[in-house]
C-alpha cells in the first residue's frame, strides 16, 4: 500500500462561495439552536427570556442568506470558468 496522496488542484481549493455556504450552515444552527432556547419555557413554564434571545433566533433567517449568496457566488465562479 502506498501513503502517496495525489497534489491538490485548484478545483478542489475551497472558493469563497464555499466558505460563505460553510459560514451560513454554521451560523443557521447557532439561530436554530437559539430557537429550540426560546421555545422552551412555553413547554417547561418557566419564565421567557429576555428580549435578545429572541434576537439571537434572528440568526437563522442571517445564515440562509449567508448560503445563498455562497451557492450563488459559486454558480457565478462556475459559469465563468466554464467560459474562460
């Protein structure tokens, strides 16, 4: 068995659409995660949280577009590349 690994190319070096789509996932679940928080009190009967957790749930809908615009980034990448 040979430990040789082949040279990386400059298709499989993450793009900047890439890392935006990984920053947007990682950032979406720190928003969900902020939801599943302050949600829980309706189930639990505590008291609600104060007014920013409920702003810190705001991160979901920041992440989706966070993604989107990497997915679009890539597309745009892609396309020129494919016509250069």
């Amino acid at each position: 068995m040979s430990t040789e690994t082949q040279p990386r190319t400059d298709r499989d070096a993450p793009t900047t659409g890439d890392r935006l789509v990984r920053v947007g996932v990682v950032v979406f679940f720190v928003g969900a995660l902020a939801t599943l928080v302050t949600v829980a009190p309706l189930f639990l009967d505590i008291h609600p949280f104060p007014s920013y957790a409920y702003l810190i749930c705001m991160l979901m809908g920041v992440g989706f577009l966070i993604a989107g615009a990497g997915v679009l980034l890539t597309i745009a990448e892609q396309r020129r590349a494919a016509r250069g």
